[in-house]
C-alpha cells in the first residue's frame, strides 16, 4: 500500500467511521476523525489478512467494511479519550449559558 492512499483512504474511511459510530459517540474533531481512518485502514487491512481474506484482483470489499468498522470503534475510542462534550453548554448549577 501506498502512503498517498493509506491517507486518502484514511480520510474516506475515517469519514465513513465517524458516520458509523454512534451518534453520542462521534464528537471528535475531523483531523482526529481522519487519524481513526488511517489507523481504521492499517488495522482493517492486516485483520482482514489475519482472518484468512484472500486478496482479490478487484475491489476487496470485506476488507473495507473491516476497515470501516475498525475506523468506527476507533472513533469511538477517540470520542472517549478526548471526551468532548456535546450539547448546549451549561453553567454551574445546570442552566444553559
């Protein structure tokens, strides 16, 4: 695989695993969304591999949807690491600023 489309997929797949997610799990900035799509890829594609998916001369579509569910969990990591939150921001004792 080639750097140039390790990224690009990364970016599509990254979207797609954003998309995927939970919509309470998602809230994530897109540079972070397109980080868990190039991990998604990386990982989905050796997984996919370990799994005993046999490469295709055409598109290898179990692959991707393991990629996109890869790039989903990870953006669901994410949206816990950086816990973000999402919502109408709210004061000190609960009413909306």
């Amino acid at each position: 695989m080639e750097i140039v489309g390790v990224i690009i997929a990364g970016i599509i797949i990254g979207i797609l695993g954003k998309w995927v997610a939970p919509s309470n799990r998602d809230n994530i900035p897109l540079w972070l969304t397109v980080i868990c799509g190039i991990g998604g890829v990386l990982i989905g594609y050796y997984a996919a591999a370990a799994l005993g998916v046999a490469a295709t001369p055409g598109v290898d579509w179990v692959r991707w949807i393991v990629s996109i569910i890869v790039a989903a969990v990870l953006v669901m990591i994410a949206a816990m690491i950086t816990g973000r939150p999402r919502g109408r921001l709210t004061g000190k004792r609960g009413k909306a600023i």
